[in-house]
C-alpha cells in the first residue's frame, strides 16, 4: 500500500497540528494519504487544505499546503497518495 508518491513534509506547526506540504502531485480533499517518516507511516484522510491560510477544495503539482494531520511529522517525511 505504497501509494503514489505526491510530496514532502517542508514543515509542521505543533501548535495547530499542521504539515506545510510541497506538493509534486495533484491532491483534493477527501483523498487517502499516507506519511512515511522517521518511526512513522499512517495513512489519513485529508479533510482540509489551505495554500497561505486560505481554503481550497484541492491542490496542483508546485502549491505549498497545509493540511491538518493526527500525528507529529517531521522535515523531509514523504507524502503518498493511497488509492
């Protein structure tokens, strides 16, 4: 269940629970992801996207995103689109 690779963790905002995300894929809400990182690999749902505080319904190849996530990432942590 690798997936497709769209991405990588440029940031994460502890505070809010945000990973900033340059994306190399398309992604849109409602898609299955999965972060594979350090000791980490988890898959979720993406419910929210923004590209500079603002909210979008979906993202292209080169955006910056936001995303709300359920765990800690880190820098560099790759960034998988689960069919």
């Amino acid at each position: 269940m690798e997936g497709k690779f769209i991405g990588s963790v440029i940031n994460y905002f502890e505070h809010v629970g945000v990973a900033a995300i340059k994306l190399e894929g398309a992604l849109e809400l409602g898609d299955t992801i999965r972060i594979v990182g350090g000791d980490l690999d988890f898959t979720e749902v993406v419910d929210s996207i923004q590209i500079y505080k603002d909210k979008v319904d979906k993202a292209k190849k080169g955006d910056d995103v936001g995303i709300k996530v359920s765990e800690k990432v880190g820098k560099g942590y790759k960034v998988y689109k689960v069919a």
